[in-house]
C-alpha cells in the first residue's frame, strides 16, 4: 500500500500535468479552484488522470459531489444548511470542512476541494498509509 | 452553413478510433493571406480539424445523441508546415471516457509524417432522448455518409 507521501507526489503530478501549474504550487492545502485556477472540465481532467495513476475507477459524484447546491433543503440563501453541511461532511468524509463551516457561503464551497482532500480520497481508495 | 476543417471521415470505430482526411486547396481563402506568397495552413485550423475528427469519435460512444463540445486543448504540438498540394491525415484515439466527457489524443500526418498531434477534451452535453445531438445534425453527418460501417437507417456505428 502506498503511503501519503506517495500518493501525494503522484497526486502533484496529475494536478501539474491537468492544470498547468508548477509543482511547488500544489501543496496540501492549496485549493483546486482559487488557488491552482481550476475549472469545470478540469475536474473530469483531474479524475481521468487520477484513474490512470492509481488504477481505479473514480463514481461520478464520488470525489466531486452533484446537486448539492442545487437542492433547497441544503443551500438557502447563498448558504448551506446545517442539513446540507451534514451531506457535505456524509459525502466527503475526507474533507477538512472546519473552516468552511465558519462560514458556509456556496461561494466558499471551493475552499473545501483541495489537493488535500484528493490526498485523502485516493487514500481510502488505495488503502494508503 | 458550418465549417468544415475535414472533407471526410474515412475510417471509424465505434468510441476507439476514428481517420479523416483534408485536401488543402489554394483555392482556399485564407491561404492568400497567410501568408501572401507563402501559403501555409493555420495551425489555429488544424485545431479545429482535429477537435472534429475526435468530436465525431466522441459523438460515436452515443450514436451522436449526446452534444460534444470541445473544452479544453490540453496539448497541441506542429512539427512542419502544410501547404496547399498537401493532404493531411487526421487520425484519433478516445484515450479517456466518462459519465460527461472524453479525451481524444489526435495526429495528423501528410505523406506518413508527422506533422502535428493535440490532446484535446470533450464535454458531453445530453441532447434530446433518442434524436441526433445538434451539433451533429445537417452537413457533419454528411462527413460521415461515405465511412465504412455507417448505417445510414440509424445515423451511427453498428459496432
């Protein structure tokens, strides 16, 4: 089983290859959106690359949940509800969501998804260490 | 009217690979201009012919009920010009696929040499149940009437 560390370079090296950034930019808390430039088809990139690196096969909606935002039960007024961070955190339990949850704006949503919380995915994919 | 940077898909295989052809023509405008006196195909078009020939290779995994469009050109590589006289070869391979896009890994060649070769993705945006995608309808069907295996009854790729 890989470690962390591994899976992390080669999760470095997936994100520098789909997003055209230097590697010294993909740190564990760097976000996939604010700070690494991100886009809607560079997550189907991300996920295509990542299947190939680790030989698995990634569910759509596995590491980058649909819906969400888009349900009145988990987002009200530019916010997620106390129902939809608990979906959030049900869905991504790999995810560090304690600062978002200060202030859980949709517009902060793309602080959760961070080359971390891949990290942390791959990990329970893999098995890792 | 749409433009066409193919004249004819000549070899498809059902979501795996796909090979068209391009005749470039004096006859065609924008050679006049670039440059004048030089003629040489705009790379920004062999662009456009290859997102084609791996967007129709895309389009194929649904029988082109699914909208293709390109989204990203991840790689995009020119060895040598072309010139009018020249015929290119465009040759795709869909390296990727998932639940809402592909990539497609493409060369072209003229003469068996390399010429120029692009990664591109694709974004599958779901058309009307059962009907040809619009991006597909009209003249870019036509490209395909003349390919080998193309089953005019259904509009696609019997394997």
């Amino acid at each position: 089983m890989p470690t962390k560390e591994a899976i992390f370079e080669t999760v470095k090296l997936c994100l520098v290859e789909a997003l055209s950034v230097d590697d010294d930019e993909v740190t564990l808390e760097a976000s996939l959106t604010r700070d690494l430039g991100a886009e809607s088809i560079d997550f189907l990139d991300i996920i295509f690359r990542l299947e190939k690196a680790f030989a698995i096969k990634i569910p759509r909606g596995d590491l980058f949940p649909e819906g969400l935002q888009t349900n009145p039960q988990f987002v009200q007024a530019g916010k997620l509800t106390p129902a939809g961070l608990a979906e959030l955190k049900k869905r991504l339990p790999y995810a560090d969501t304690t600062k978002f949850e200060k202030n859980p704006s949709v517009s902060n949503l793309g602080d959760i998804f961070t080359v971390g919380m891949i990290v942390g995915y791959i990990e329970t994919r893999v098995g890792g260490k | 009217m749409r433009w066409f940077w193919i004249d004819r898909v000549t070899y498809l295989e059902k979501g795996k690979k796909s090979r068209a052809i391009k005749n470039v023509s004096l006859a065609e405008e924008h050679l006049h201009d670039h440059f004048p006196g030089w003629p040489v195909m705009p790379q920004a078009l062999m662009i456009e012919g290859m997102a084609q020939t791996g967007g129709i290779l895309a389009g194929s995994v649904s029988n082109f009920t699914e909208n293709i469009v390109l989204a990203k050109v991840s790689k995009a590589s020119f060895h040598r010009h072309v010139h009018p006289g020249d015929q290119m070869v465009f040759e795709s391979e869909l390296v990727d696929s998932g639940p809402n896009g592909y990539r497609a890994e493409t060369r072209i060649t003229v003469d068996g040499v390399l010429t120029a070769e692009s990664s591109m993705m694709f974004a599958a945006v779901p058309g009307i149940s059962g009907e040809t995608a619009f991006v597909f309808k009209d003249n870019l069907m036509a490209l395909l009437r003349e390919c080998p295996g193309f089953d005019r009854s259904t509009n696609g790729f019997s394997q």
